[in-house]
C-alpha cells in the first residue's frame, strides 16, 4: 500500500510538474491534467508580388495596339511575333486607371496638410540613416553634378521613403493599360501618348539589359526604383554610379543617388546659384505682384522687380531670377515664397510646387537633424 501510495503521489507531481499524457502505469490522463500545446503561431502573410489582380483582355486583339506594335517592329527591330508573345501575358491593370483619375473638384489645395504628410517623424529618422550610410556617395553626387546632398536625400525620401515603398505593379501591365485605356479627362490623347513613349523605352530597356519585361515591377504609373523613374528616364538618366557593372535602381542606393543628381543636372541645375532655393516673401496689399504668380515653372523676376511689385522677404534674396510660388492652405493664408531655378529643376521631376516644396524641407529637415545649419531662406525649425 506504502509503495502504491507513494506512486500515486510521484505520478501527480510528474502530472503537475510535467502534465504529461500518461501516468507512469501507462494510464491516458484526463484532460484536464493533459499539456495543453500552444497554439501555432499564425504565419505572416507575405507580401503579395504584385497590388492588384489583373484582368486578361488579349491586348494584341486591340486594333491601336497592333498598330504600335508594328510600328517598334519597323523602328525598333523588334521580333513582331515575340511581341505578340509578350502581348498575351500583359494583363490590364484597372487600379492604375482608377488612380490617374484627376481628384475630384471642389475640394481646397492645402500644403499645410500635404507637408505633414511629406515632412514626418518616419521620413526624417529614415533620412538620417540613408545620408549617413550614403555620405561618401552624396559626397561625390555634390562634386561631380553640383547637387546638394540634402535636395537628393529628399526627392528619394518623398519618393519611396529611401527604398520602402517601390511599388509592386507590373511595369509592363501598367504602362499598357494606360497607354491605350486611359480614362476619360483632358488631354487624354496626350497622356495616351505619354505612356506608348514609356512602354517602348521599357522594351528597349529591357532588350538591352537582358531582363525580361515582365519581371519589372514599379508603381501604378510604371516608375522604377527607389527613384521612381520613369523607363525613358531610366534610358536617358539612370547611372552606374557603385561601379558594379550594372545600373541598379531597386537595391544599390550609390546608383539611385547619382542618377538623380544626373537628371536634376540634365533639367536646369545651376551649381553656381547662390543661396537657398528658397525665401519666405511677403506680398503687399495693393496686389501689382498677382500678375507674377501661374507663369509656368521657371524663374524669370529678378529680385528687385519683385521688390517693386510688392514681394519682400525677411531675409535678403541674391539678385538673381526667381519664380513667384503661391502655396494654397485650404480655408488658410496662402503662403508665397521666391523660387530660384534650382528650385524649377525640381518640378521637372514632378511638375508641382508642392512636391518641389516637400523635397527642399524634407531634405533640409533631416540635414538639421543630423546638426546641419538651418538654410536662410526657411522658416526656423524646417
């Protein structure tokens, strides 16, 4: 009985030390005294390789696709029947043409909003880190093309925060269905004709690095890389700037530094403007300086024409040409500032003020964070 006992009392310590699934005379325990397993821990989800699901339409049924297609044949020496080939893999992509649809009217500009979401906390800390890893990079890009290592830290960080967020469409989908299913708006004819010009410098783009198309992948629009750009910019802009033997703008962050620094140059960079690309101004109440603003994107006052229209700045401007730059905020006092040519260099990147703005205090920001001075032209604590 004493041994009996005294396995019983073994048995309900292992149970309750080790809550094992049988007692030591091979008995099944209840339940209630078994080990519960922890549940399995969920997988993640991995990212899907591409935003969207595309819809198989035959592209090369499409009577101005054939045309085209004939025509990169003739121009281009393309295998006709290898773009065919390719045609019927090429999906169309309605989340493209969804997102170029212009926003709908009614609703305000407002660059105060736009900046906070340009402008933030992520972006910044991400920036440091990127110059930092990047300065011998940034350094060179300075020398040899004259741009400053903030404005380029900047576009890659309004771009994609420095390679985070690249885009997973298909380049090829994209392009295609823009090209010839654009939405109804103005200029569409234009906009159509825009994206072939892309389509094609992706074939040759391809052709020439040996890729395959359809392996390339970008945002809706059909941008590449942590620069997002464009194929033609791409065939036109994009440098070996590591020294790898390749041009990549996806994983080599030397390659995408310097090929931004190789368009700003190859879009009106002045390396000998003076000064900050920007003054906050000030506009007199008697209103001669309105016929100044909307001249397209290009500098063309001199300072003191400005002056005398009624802009001044807290901060004297080198006299040299500026653009009069009127950022609306909503229900909000529109801010204005002078804008040098470097600062339209910029908006050949993306033709918007608001961009060329985010660029210049993005980029100022994250310098002051890593101890730079502040520029004199901008508002303290940008």
């Amino acid at each position: 009985m004493k041994t009996l006992i005294t396995a019983l009392l073994l048995s309900a310590a292992v149970a309750g030390q080790a809550a094992a699934a049988v007692d030591p005379y091979g008995y099944t325990l209840p339940p209630s005294m078994q080990k519960k397993k922890k549940p399995a821990a969920a997988k993640k989800k991995a990212a899907p390789a591409v935003d969207y699901v595309g819809e198989y339409v035959n592209f090369g049924d499409w009577k101005e696709v054939r045309a085209f297609l004939d025509d990169l044949a003739t121009r281009d020496g393309f295998d006709r029947a290898e773009l065919n080939a390719l045609m019927t893999q090429v999906r169309y992509v309605d989340a493209a043409v969804q997102l170029v649809k212009p926003a709908p009217p009614g609703k305000p500009k407002n660059w105060q909003a736009y900046s906070k979401l340009m402008i933030d906390p992520v972006r910044i800390d991400a920036g440091v880190k990127f110059w930092n890893e990047n300065s011998e990079a940034l350094n060179r890009a300075e020398s040899l093309y004259g741009i400053p290592a903030e404005i380029l830290v900047g576009i890659i960080g309004v771009e994609t925060v420095y390679g985070r967020n690249t885009g997973r469409f298909r380049v090829l989908d994209a392009l295609t269905t823009l090209a010839f299913s654009y939405p109804e708006a103005p200029q569409r004819r234009e906009r159509m004709e825009f994206f072939r010009g892309e389509l094609e410098a992706t074939l040759l783009f391809a052709r020439q690095t040996g890729i395959d198309p359809l392996s390339l992948k970008g945002s809706f629009a059909g941008a590449i890389g942590m620069p997002q750009f464009m194929p033609s910019s791409v065939m036109k802009y994009a440098v070996d700037f590591d020294g790898s033997g390749k041009i990549d703008l996806l994983a080599s962050s030397s390659d995408a530094i310097g090929s931004v620094a190789a368009f700003l140059a190859g879009h009106g960079w002045q390396r000998e403007q003076a000064g900050p690309l920007v003054y906050a101004a000030s506009v007199s109440p008697n209103r001669a300086w309105e016929a100044m603003t909307n001249q397209g994107l290009v500098a063309k006052y001199r300072a003191p024409e400005l002056g005398a229209a009624g802009v001044t700045t807290a901060t004297p401007a080198p006299d040299q040409l500026y653009g009069l730059v009127d950022l609306q905020n909503g229900a909000e006092p529109t801010e204005y500032w002078l804008a040098n040519a470097n600062f339209f260099a910029i908006t050949q990147y993306n033709r918007s003020y608001f961009y060329a703005m985010s660029v210049v205090e993005l980029g100022q920001a994250v310098k002051t964070a890593r101890g730079g001075a502040p520029a004199a032209g901008l508002p303290s604590g940008m």
